[in-house]
C-alpha cells in the first residue's frame, strides 16, 4: 500500500501570508482619526499622546496632528526602568 497519494500531493508550497508589521506613518506627517501609525506585535512602540492601542497592538490615532516619535523613561511595577519608544499626535 503506497504511503502518499501516487501524483498531484506535495508535502511543499505552504506559507504563510505577510503581515505587513511596521511604522506606516513616520515623524514630521499629518495624521488623520482612526489612521494607522504603527503595526506591530507586541509593543515595540508605547502609544502617547492621541493615541491608542487596539486589539492587536497596533497604534492609531485619535485625533487629527502631526505624528512625533520619542523616547521616555518607563518605570516597571517592580521598579526596573527601561526606555521606551513613544508615538504621539500633536
């Protein structure tokens, strides 16, 4: 009895489709409510002012601005510090 099916079986060809993670809007552009800034998962990015974090971690705005990337100092619960990235629309 043959193991495989004898033609038009590959184990080959499956993959997973892009995900298109990424920054979508960088610093200095205008941003309008509800637009995509940054794709990720996880949270490479931390979001600031106008603006939220959804479902799957991406970062959108809130409000009508120009989109600011920055860096602040982050203080865990256990009192570690760490510097984040921040999106915001000012």
């Amino acid at each position: 009895m043959a193991k495989t099916k004898a033609a038009g079986s590959t184990t080959l060809g499956r993959d997973s489709l892009p995900k298109y993670l990424g920054v979508k809007l960088s610093d200095g552009q205008k941003a309008q409510p509800g637009m995509v800034l940054v794709r990720q998962r996880g949270t490479q990015f931390f979001p600031g002012k106008n603006v939220k974090r959804g479902g799957d971690d991406t970062l959108y705005a809130l409000k009508e601005g120009v989109v600011k990337f920055s860096t602040k100092r982050k203080t865990s619960f256990n009192h570690s510090q760490r510097i984040v990235k921040m999106v915001s629309v000012v």
